[in-house]
C-alpha cells in the first residue's frame, strides 16, 4: 500500500483540533457517550474522549489489549491520582474531567463524605458490606454498658427503701347483701400487728433461712440468677415468679404502689432489693420479711398468723409450729390443711394437709442439717402441730363466714372478668355486692336448725347421731343468682362449706339428666351398625317402657349383656331389692322416676350412651370435676359428687324451660374510683335444652313430689318439681327441687370432718335421727319444705308451663300404670286451689305395684327379683349410689358379691 494513502495519526495532545473532536464528540447524538462519563477503568484512556470508529480492526485490537493488560489498570490508577489522565491538560477536562474517575484532585472535583457510622461499610462489596468492623463493634459495645450503667445508677438513685410499717395500710372490703345493706367488713389491717425483732423466736428466723434462703446471713440481698429465670418466664409469656432471696421477698411484700407483674416491676424490684442489701441490716430484712408476709387465713405478719393457727404470741411458738409457717409461707392455697377447694379444686384438706407436713418434716429437717436445731430437739416434735379453726373472727361466724368465702372465690376464679387478683383482693379497698338474700339465708339456717334439734341427738345416739352434716344451697332460675347457703353450724367452728364441694354423691338425684338426655337426643336403635346407630336415634317419651325388675341383668344398646373388665355380668338391685309391677316388670318412665326404679334408668342410660348422659349434665350445669366415670352403668343413678349450688343450679335449668345460667355470687363491684366489675355486663346465657324437653323433664319431676317419693316436700297451694336421692351404704341423702321461681338443693351425710381427722370418710347413717335409714325422702325434704315456704310466702304462685308432646313410645305395649298426664295435672290445679291429696293405690296402678304392698317406701318388702345373687342392698327409697369416689374402687365394687352388680355409684 502507498504511504499517501496511509492516514496520517493525530496528535495525543491537547491543542485546538483536540478540543474541536472533543466537543464534537459530546455533542453528537449518535455516538457513544466518552469514556469518562462511563466510568469505566479506561476512561483515561482514549483520543479526544471520543469512541473510536469500529471500522478498523487494528484500532479495536490495541484497545482490547489496553484495557485487558495489567499496565493499563496501573496507568487507570495513576490518571485517577492525577486528576486527568492523558487528556488531563484541556481546559475542559475531557475524559479525566469532572465526571470522570480521576476528579479527586481535578478542578471542581467533589471528595468523599466522611461518616460517624460506617454501615454499610464504604469501599466493600457483596456480603463484605454488611460485616461490621471490629471499631464498629467495639464502639457499640462501649457505648450499650456505659448506657445501662447510667441507667442502672439513676435508677439506684432514684428508688427508695420500703418502709415495713406501709404495708400496714391495706384496706378492709366491705361486703353488701342483695339489698345493699351492709353485711361485714373484713380484711386489709383488721388481722395485721407488726412485731420487732426480739419478739420474734430464732427458730421461726431460722426455720425461714433453712427453707427458703440458706445464704441470708451473707449474700448482699439479690440472687441474679433468679431475677433472670423471672425475666425469661416473662419474655416466654409464662408465670413470674417471685425473688429468691429473703430480701427480694421482704422488697415484693413491701411494694405496695406496684403490684404488676412485668419486667419494669422486676427491674424496680431488683435495684431496691441491692439498695435494701447495701443499706439495711440483716435483723431489720428479716423482721421485715416475716411481719410483712401472708400466711393465709387472711393473716398477715408472724403474730396475725401465730394467733390465727395456734393462738398464741409469736414469741412462744415452738420449733415444730415455726416450720409449719414456714411451710405456708410457700403458698397458703397449698399449704393451710383447711384447703382452698373454692379456689383450686386440687387444693382439698387432704391434699394440702399432706403437702404441709411433708413440707413441714423437710423444714425441720433441714434445720437441724444447717446446725440450727439440735437431733435431740427436734425428736421432741414427732407429731403435727395442732391447728385452729381457719375463721376465729367473730364477724365471720354463723353463715356470714361461708358467704364472704364464696364471693371471694368468685372474684379471684373469675378474675379474667372482675380484673381483681387473689393479691389485689387482699389489699383491699372493694365494695363488693353480693346476689346473696339475708332473709332467705336466715330461713334456710333456720329449717335446717329445726330439723336438726328435733331429729339429731349425738349425746343420747353418738354413735349414729354424730358428725351428721347438713348443706344446701338456693339460686334463681332466671339469673343463676345464688340466694342463700348452708354451708354448716357455724363457719369460725365447722371450716367445710357444706354448700361447695364436699364429695357426698347425690344418688338418683342424677335421673333427670337421663331422662333429659333421652329425650334430647334418644336412644340408639340395636338393629343398626354403630356409627349409623349413633346418627338415628328414637327421642323418648314419657310413655316409653322399660323394666321394673330387681337384680336386673344390664344390657349394651345392641342387646348384648354388658360386662366389666373382667368378664362380670351387671345385675342392676331397687331400693330394698324389690322389683316393681310384677310379674311383668314393665314400667314407664314417668312412673319409673316417681318410684325411683333404678334398673329402668340404668337400663335407658346404656340405651341412650353414657357420653349422651354425661353430656346433658354438663349442658344443665354440672362441673366436669365432680362428675365420675362413664364407663359403668351406675353411672347413671348417681355416682357422681357436685355440689349443692351445682345441683341447685342445674335443676334450675329445667325450671328456666331449658336456659342455662351460670351460678353467680357477686353483682357488682367499685372500688374509690367507681365501677370496677358488673355481672350485668358478663353474664352469658345458653339454652342448654329446648323447652319441650325441659318441660317434659319438669312435668314428670312434678309427678315425683305430688304423688311419688319426694311427697313429703310438697307445697302449700304452689306446684313443685324435685327428685329424691339416696345412696348405697346409705351415707349420704338428698332432695332437690324447684318452682319456677327458685331451685333448691339440700344434702344431709356424716362425716368426721375435724382438722386432725386425715381419712375424711363417709359414715353410715343407719339409724341416724332414730330412723332405720336415712333417705332423701325423710330429712332432706322436710328441710326443702320447710325453707320453701317461708322463702315463697308472699310470691305470686307459678305455675310450670305445659309441656309439648316429646319422642315415640320405645317398646311400646299397653302402659303398666296409668299415671296423669301434664292436661290432666294442669286441669285439677285449676278446679281447686288446694293441693289435691296424695291418690290412692288404685288411683295410680290397676294392680298393686311393690311399693303399694310393702308399706311405706318399700323398706318390708321380700326380694320377688331374679336369682341372681348381688351385693347386699342399702339403699334409699329413691334408688342408691355405692359411695364410690374413683373409677378403680368402682371396679372393686362392681365384683362383689359373686361378681354380680350392686344399687349404684356415688351419691
């Protein structure tokens, strides 16, 4: 190729011709923006800042090679250094101008921002970024103790030390009646005496060190590792729990301005209890500890609590009574033999009186393990402390004790809805009204007064009169409003509620939850598969058959014979092993509850489903706690315990045609600042049963108190409903009823409930009162009518609602009695305003029935039953219950007497 034809190459320089191609090149619009603005590592390098036509390959050869070699990225480095790289010199900086990478040290360049907090860090890329350096993480460590230790020294500063004496002034609550007069004031300072050191016996401060806090004499006052287990509870959002040192203790009990349970209130805690260690001798935290403690019983302090279980002066007690303080100071609700059932059901006398003494041995025994008790001291006690009755406080004797025990147990079971803590309670300043009526408490402490003085001799039959106890319990159908209790002969002497839990089984009071549940969902049809079974079921009428025959052999749904686990047959006795109506045994369910005929109701129970009739106990209201096994056949006829206001208030629900309340004891509470709590607000009503079947069950309970077993309860020109119970062993009887208006439940059993008594076992009552034995028909009744009368004079007389027709006739054949039909019943109530007297044999049964031949209740009759031989029969008139508290002794019972059945369960 000719020279001439070979392109002269231009100057790398600056000059005009450079400057003229460098705006040309910026100015154009189709090319190629210059390498500066693309800050790219070879920016700097480049003719003009101008991209280089593409169409010659040498050209684009040797500027790959440049941009590739490890001297251009050197030269790259260097032109960013300089400011300008090779066309640095123009006057308008060109590619190593202000927008290209070199403008550091170039006119008009813009350095690098410095910044307090390198994050993310400058100059990284990728995950590098987000690693923070090693100041970064040093400065912030720094700086977080520095903060907390400002904080923490402010707060030091700023707490104060608690001041025993303060504790002092919790405020009384003062209880309301229905009415809204007053009916005690109790609580806060009324059982509180602050007592110096020397009055306090070494044993108790060393009975307290052994227990709870063996380090007391020589840590400065804080256990971090139990603040911190506090504070991961909290953040796990489960229980707080207190300090683990005496002084955090004595700090908690003292704080009264605060009693949350949150992590500021910890932290509080925890900077006092340090200045309290730093600050405070050893006798006075101690002294402080113990005088501000609760120690149950509504006792506060060592001498509250030294009168109020052994009624002495704390400086007296013994070694042996200082350990059992210092066993309740773990948790009165847990500890107090008396029990706290109200509050925890799992808190009975015998529960609590063995995690006392146990606690109690433990506490002595680490005494003398720390060297402060001798062995030989010690030995001195090897018996429990004898213990006073819980209520010593005069205001609270008679039924006025049990009344505040259970308005209590209301607000703290119930705090979910009352916003009002066991703690809270106890510090007081609450005006608490309660649904309780003082007229009709003193009328049913008076019908059970007349009945007992009358029938009840222990001096002249102790061993058949003693330890009788009575209780019962009121409640308006219409609210759940409990109106009155029983709950014994003096709440500061007798320390068990007779009106709560007791465990004495109610018998056949139970029946009706049967029938209820016959009617509301039937009984399962034999000719169909289980599960099929299960879905189409015949609701039961009144008029439904089953058989009245005694030692009755109890059969499966499907016709099979039922067996327990080990292969026995179920013989199911009546009351006096009397079998009724025969020799066809065929009764109907109306005439089976008059009579109380047990194999006709166990019997429908298999036929229903035992889960079926567990079910409708808990749809009238009956706690699952109380109720026993399902899994036998007597648990139909009353194996079962609830309570008297249970029973109450399940009744009431058939007297409500089928809505549920929930038995309640507190209206309202304020407090200075108003309101804090109305049942108005809270309560919930549920229609447990449809009215047809509430009022079926009402109408043939009706039967039961005008013509059956429960007559002697009867009214004067007012209808009544109830049900008579008895149980096997004859340990315990019942009788409850209702009118529409109020619903009452009355329990009579023997028991040998005194402190020191640990068994707690049922007795029989054979012979009881004079009487051969003791039924639901006999005392409990007279007591029932006695208080409804008096309770009722002057109401207006209801009467029940009519009931509809209910379910198909199960094994239909002509009815055995000829019993009055709800029309009937009504129609005679209308024509005379007096009760119609008791009907004669004819009047009931065409052909005498067992009870018609075998004087009154059946109690001469012979066994016309079957032949198979059982377990001796004990039972009521109304149909009995063995006593039987657990599925296992129910097992055992179930295979006496040749492994034949017996009467029935718990009562």
């Amino acid at each position: 190729m000719s020279e001439h034809r070979r392109k002269t190459p231009q100057p790398q320089g600056g000059g005009r011709a450079a400057a003229r191609r460098g705006q040309t090149g910026s100015s154009s619009g189709r090319r190629a923006a210059p390498q500066g603005a693309t800050e790219s590592p070879s920016d700097s390098y480049g003719a003009g800042g101008e991209e280089r036509p593409s169409g010659s390959r040498a050209e684009a050869r040797r500027a790959a090679q440049r941009s590739s070699s490890g001297a251009g990225r050197r030269r790259a480095a260097d032109g960013a250094g300089q400011g300008g790289g090779h066309g640095g010199g123009g006057r308008r900086g060109g590619p190593g101008g202000p927008t290209g990478p070199g403008r550091g040290r170039g006119r008009g360049s813009v350095p690098p921002k410095k910044r307090i907090i390198d994050y993310p860090r400058a100059g990284k890329y990728g995950a590098a970024r987000w690693v923070p350096s090693w100041k970064l993480v040093t400065g912030l460590f720094v700086g977080f103790f520095g903060g907390m230790m400002t904080i923490a020294g402010v707060a030091y500063a700023l707490v104060g030390i608690p001041d025993v004496a303060k504790t002092a002034q919790a405020q009384n609550n003062v209880y309301y009646w229905a009415d809204g007069t007053q009916m005690v004031a109790t609580g806060g300072e009324t059982n509180r005496q602050i007592i110096d050191y020397a009055r306090i016996p070494k044993e108790m401060r060393y009975a307290v060190m052994s227990a709870e806090n063996k380090t007391f004499e020589n840590d400065r006052g804080v256990d971090p590792v139990g603040i911190g287990r506090a504070l991961f509870n909290m953040a796990k959002g489960g229980d707080t729990q207190g300090g683990s040192t005496i002084t955090q203790q004595y700090v908690k009990n003292a704080m009264l301005d605060d009693q949350s349970q949150t992590v500021s209130r910890k932290f509080k805690e925890l900077f006092v209890s340090i200045k309290v260690g730093a600050n405070v001798d050893k006798d006075d935290i101690m002294a402080g500890y113990l005088n501000s403690a609760y120690y149950g019983r509504s006792a506060y302090g060592i001498q509250a609590a030294a009168r109020t279980y052994f009624d002495v002066d704390a400086k007296d007690l013994d070694p042996s009574q200082c350990a059992f303080l210092a066993a309740v100071l773990k948790g009165a609700t847990y500890y107090d033999p008396a029990g706290a059932e109200s509050i925890d059901p799992a808190a009975t006398p015998a529960a609590n009186r063995k995690r006392a003494e146990t606690r109690w041995r433990w506490i002595l025994g680490e005494m003398v393990k720390d060297g402060h008790l001798t062995a030989e001291k010690r030995n001195e006690y090897p018996d429990f402390p004898k213990l006073k009755s819980p209520r010593s406080n005069a205001q609270l004797g008679g039924q006025v004790g049990y009344l505040v025990d259970l308005a209590k147990a209301y607000i703290v079971n119930n705090s979910e809805k009352t916003g009002i803590t066991e703690k809270m309670l106890r510090d007081g300043g609450y005006e608490i009204h309660t649904t309780f009526d003082k007229k009709k408490v003193q009328q049913l402490e008076s019908a059970v007064k007349k009945v007992q003085k009358k029938n009840i001799k222990p001096k002249e039959r102790p061993k058949t009169d003693k330890h009788v106890q009575f209780g019962g319990a009121s409640v308006d159908p219409e609210t759940g409003a409990i109106k009155a209790i029983y709950g014994g002969v003096d709440a500061t002497k007798h320390f068990t509620n007779n009106a709560d839990q007791t465990g004495a089984q109610v018998g056949s009071t139970f029946k009706p939850f049967v029938l209820a549940a016959a009617m509301k969902w039937g009984v399962r049809d034999p000719d169909l598969e289980p599960d099929q079974a299960q879905d189409e079921r015949k609701k039961v009428s009144p008029k439904s058959i089953y058989s009245g025959k005694n030692k009755l052999k109890i059969e499966n749904y499907d016709g099979t014979v039922w067996t327990d686990k080990d292969d026995k047959e179920w013989l199911q006795r009546n009351d006096g092993d009397e079998s009724i109506n025969a020799p066809s045994f065929r009764i109907d369910l109306r005439e089976a509850m008059r009579v109380s005929a047990n194999s006709a109701y166990v019997q429908l129970g298999m036929d229903v489903g035992l889960d079926k009739v567990k079910e409708s106990a808990l749809d009238a209201g009956i706690k699952e706690s109380s109720l026993a096994s399902a899994s036998f056949p007597s648990f139909s006829i009353g194996t079962s315990d609830p309570s008297a206001i249970r029973m109450a208030g399940a009744y009431a629900t058939f007297a409500a045609s089928g809505k549920q309340n929930e038995p309640y004891s507190v209206d309202e509470i304020t407090d200075k600042d108003g309101t804090v709590f109305s049942h108005e607000n809270a309560a919930k009503e549920k229609q447990a049963f449809t009215a047809q079947v509430a009022d079926n069950v009402t109408d043939i309970l009706k039967t039961v108190v005008d013509k059956g077993t429960g007559t002697k309860a009867k009214l004067t020109n007012r209808p009544a409903a109830g049900k008579t119970g008895t149980t096997d062993g004859n340990k315990s009887a019942w009788f409850v009823g209702y009118t529409p208006q109020l619903s009452t439940a009355i329990s009579m059993y023997r028991m040998d409930d005194d402190e020191s008594n640990k068994k707690r076992e049922f007795l029989e009552m054979y012979g009881t009162g004079g009487q051969k034995e003791i039924h639901g028909a006999s005392f409990p009744s007279e007591i029932w009518h006695d208080y409804m009368e008096q309770a009722l004079k002057g109401e207006k007389v209801e009467k029940f609602p009519t009931p509809e027709p209910i379910g198909e006739v199960v094994d239909d054949a002509p009815t055995p009695s000829v019993t009055p039909t709800a029309t009937e019943t009504q129609e005679e109530e209308e024509e005379s305003e007096s009760p119609s007297p008791t009907p004669t044999k004819s009047e009931t049964s065409p052909s005498p029935t067992s009870s018609d031949t075998c004087g009154p209740f059946g109690l001469d009759c012979e066994d016309d039953g079957g032949t198979n031989s059982g377990a001796t029969d004990s039972g009521g008139t109304d149909g009995g219950a063995s006593p039987t508290v657990s599925e296992s002794e129910e097992e055992e019972s179930n295979t006496r007497g040749n492994g034949n059945g017996f009467l029935g369960g718990s009562g």
